[in-house]
C-alpha cells in the first residue's frame, strides 16, 4: 500500500513550514535514513531524514512551497513490490481518521500515514476521530488550526460559519480575526441545558471579552494611500510576534534592577585573552567576551539561588538541576534564542566558543531545533548598541531573563567620596508566578556579587 510522507513538526509550536527543496526525485529508491528533503522553519533550515523504505513515487509539494501546514501530504512513497509509476496522487488517508492500534506509528521527524483501520463498536457505527488536530462540527467536519479553534471559542465564533482561506479550505487564524473584525460569522449557539442544569443557580456573567487589535484595513486608512508600502510578515516575525503577545497576556512580569561595577571583571578578561594559546597563525585558541562572563555568572547564580532555576506549571513548578542560559541573537528578520546546556559546568572559553559557532549558524539558519528550544533562564545584551538600561520579556519556559546594559564609566561613591568606576546596569524580568519580588532580588545579587568578585567565575 501506498505511504503517505507528511509535513513534519520540527518544533512544538510549528504549524507550518517552507518546502525548500526536494534532495530525491520520483522514482528514485528511497531507504530508512536517506535525507530526502530540506524544511524551512521560521528560524532553521532542517534536513529531513526518511524512516520508511520504497520508492518516492509522488512529490505532491513541489520544490519552494511556502506555508505548508503540519500533516499536510508533501509526496507518497511506493512499497515494495509496487507499480511506482501508477501512483499518481496522494492517498485519501491524508483526510482520514487517526490509524487505529497496529497501523504505521507517525515518528518524530519526517511523518508518514497509511490508510487507517476502522473497527466500529458493535453496535454503533464508526465514528472517525478528529484528524491532524482538526474538529469536526454538528454539520459535517470543520477543519482548523489549534490557534484558529483557540480565538473561535474565546470569542464565541462558531468555525461552521467561516470559510477557510488555508490548504484544502481549513480555517486558520487570518480567517477567525476576519470574521470577529466583519462581523460576519455567526455566534456559537449556546447548548440546550440538560435536567441538571435546570435545578442549577443562575450562572455568573461571561468574562469581559479580550480586546481584539484593529484589522489591516482599519490601519492603513490611518495613512495617505500612496505614504507606505506594505512588507508581508514572514514565518519568523509571525512566530515571534504571537510569542511575545502570549508571553505578555499570560506572564505577570516583575522586575528588578542593580547597577554592577565591571572594573575588576575587566581586567580580568584582559588576563584570560592574553593567555590564550595561539595556533601556527597565530590566531588565539578563544577570545572571551563580557557577555560570555555575564552567561557563566547567571548559571552560577541559578545554581547558587536554586529556587529561582524553575519554569511554571499550572500543575506542579519543574525545578533544574542545571543552568541552561538562553542567549538573544539578532538575526535578520528577528532573533533566535540558542542554549548554553549546563552553563554552570563549563569555562568561559568553552562558553565564547560555543557562542561563536551558534552565532555563525544561527544566522545562516542551521541550528538544529534542540540547539535553541528550552532553557532555564535568558540573557538578553544590548548594550553593544549604547543602551544603558530596558527591561526585557521573559521568554517561555523560562521563568527569568536578564537584560544587560552598556558598561559605562560614572562617578560613584567610595568610601564617602567621588571617584570613578566602570558600571553596568542590568534588569532582571521574572514571571512572578515562579519567582517573586524577593527571590528576584536574592538572585539578582548574587548575579551582582559574582560580577563584581569575577574571581569566583574560574572556581
């Protein structure tokens, strides 16, 4: 039979990606582990590796397709013994109900599905289960995305009554806000109370619902027509904007800040770069950076403030065991948050080497999805641009991320007269669900105390 090859879900929050390029073409014999195609995310490019055997007899998604979803069927591979030239289209278990106990398992990568078993109850007749995440109304299946379904039912918009603009007509996020700004979708209807719910009290008013931004064409006649010109969002602006609007709706953000003298710490650097060890060029072995000392310094601090190195959960708060220090790096178009694992363990030439290759890959869109998702904790430097002081967004899981200043020379007091030192202002956001005002502050200055004893940074 016939094997449909999916669009695979590179990272937990993807719902759709770019087909770059096909590395097989039809009727090339195809086995477990051959890279077969090239995906782009919004923030890498990912090399797809096969887990079935056969012959790629279809490629349905040809080569520099944007915006394909998650599960949608990108090409079909014969399996042995089959006419690979008499497959011409894709199988129609790509709209079928989720394989049964005993069908081909979807693995993580590359996703393949077969026709599914149907095995009704007797007595009852088969009921096909949601598909891809879809759900399927009263009057047929309606077939959405996740964050589609999520503004429906937070608005009260019944899917039904919207026309999907998405792949094979599924409604998408575009479509609910269309319909919420028009007007034109009709307001879910309310069930039918049963006889317990007759007995029960009146219920209590609906929550206020959430503000709705103005649509596009609300905007734009802001402007003189002919003043602007209009610049599609990519996939990596999409994602970090609906990130960040989440981050900032559903994160009580907290924040503390301190001034750290950095005089001490420099010299310190100096010492560490001009003890590198050099090669037949002459080029030194690492060249650590300030912001590779504030990195090991905010492991450290984690590790020194342990109650602080959580994420929240609605059910039970995750404690870490190691410091995994998440650094902001700009790239075009946004900034992708690649992880040093274990911070804490490793020296600050370990770290400014790390930094450097994830830097250099990161903007050339490389890094694998485990090189930049998770984490502990973030670091975010912008004071390479001169900024003195900003507060910046704690970026989920974490539950903290410290926003680093300029260093900067001010005068200061020292014991009881001006003089002249080299400071740094850092803020520290936490999500105060996780970390309080006052664990913020302890970790905050043992952050403080470790930059300014840079000593303790090499123990």
């Amino acid at each position: 039979m016939p094997t449909n090859i999916l669009m695979p879900a590179l990272s937990p929050t993807m719902e759709k990606g770019n087909l770059a390029r096909w590395l097989k073409k039809e009727g090339d014999a195809i086995k477990a582990g051959d890279i077969i195609a090239e995906i782009e995310t919004d923030k890498a490019t990912m090399e797809v590796e096969a887990v079935d055997e056969g012959t790629l007899a279809k490629i349905v998604v040809p080569d520099g397709t944007a915006d394909v979803a998650v599960n949608d069927v990108i090409g079909v591979i014969a399996g042995e013994g089959e006419d690979a030239g008499s497959v011409t289209t894709a199988p129609a278990a790509s709209k079928a109900p989720a394989p049964a106990a005993g069908d081909l398992a979807v693995p993580v990568g590359l996703q393949y599905e077969r026709a599914p078993k149907m095995e009704p109850v007797a007595g009852q007749a088969a009921k096909p289960a949601a598909v891809n995440g879809h759900d399927k109304a009263e009057g047929g299946r309606v077939f959405s995305s996740p964050l589609a379904r999520r503004i429906a039912k937070e608005s009260g918009i019944d899917l039904g009554a919207i026309q999907g603009s998405g792949p094979h007509g599924r409604v998408v996020e575009r479509d609910v806000k269309a319909a919420m700004a028009g007007g034109g979708a009709a307001k879910a209807a309310p069930k039918a109370a049963d006889a317990s719910q007759v007995q029960a009290p009146a219920a209590t008013p609906a929550p206020a619902p959430k503000p709705v931004a103005a649509s596009d064409e609300t905007v734009k006649k802001m402007f003189a027509a002919g003043s602007f010109t209009e610049v599609p969002h990519d996939g990596m602006r999409k994602t970090i904007a609906r990130r960040l609007v989440e981050a900032k709706q559903t994160i009580p953000h907290f924040y503390v800040t301190v001034d750290c003298e950095l005089d001490a710490l420099l010299a310190l650097r100096e010492q560490i770069n001009a003890a590198a060890p050099k090669d037949k060029d002459g080029k030194p072995g690492y060249k650590v950076s300030v912001n590779d000392m504030v990195i090991k310094a905010m492991a450290l601090a984690l590790q020194r403030v342990p109650e602080a190195n959580v994420t929240w959960t609605e059910a039970t708060m995750l404690k870490h065991k190691h410091a995994d220090i998440g650094v902001a790096v700009s790239i075009p178009g946004g900034l992708i948050t690649p992880i040093i694992r274990a911070a804490e363990t490793k020296t600050l030439s370990v770290i400014s080497n790390e930094m450097k290759d994830y830097a250099a890959r990161a903007r050339a869109k490389k890094l694998k999805p485990e090189e930049y998702q998770g984490g502990t904790c973030a670091v975010s430097n912008l004071g390479m641009f001169g900024v003195k002081n900003f507060q910046a967004i704690v970026n989920p899981p974490h539950a903290t991320i410290l926003a680093v200043g300029a260093g900067e020379k001010r005068v200061v007091v020292k014991k009881d007269a001006p003089a002249i030192a080299t400071i740094m202002s850092v803020t520290l956001s936490t999500d105060h669900r996780a970390v309080d005002g006052a664990l913020g502050a302890e970790l905050i200055a043992a952050f403080k105390t470790l930059i300014e004893h840079p000593m303790s940074l090499l123990v």
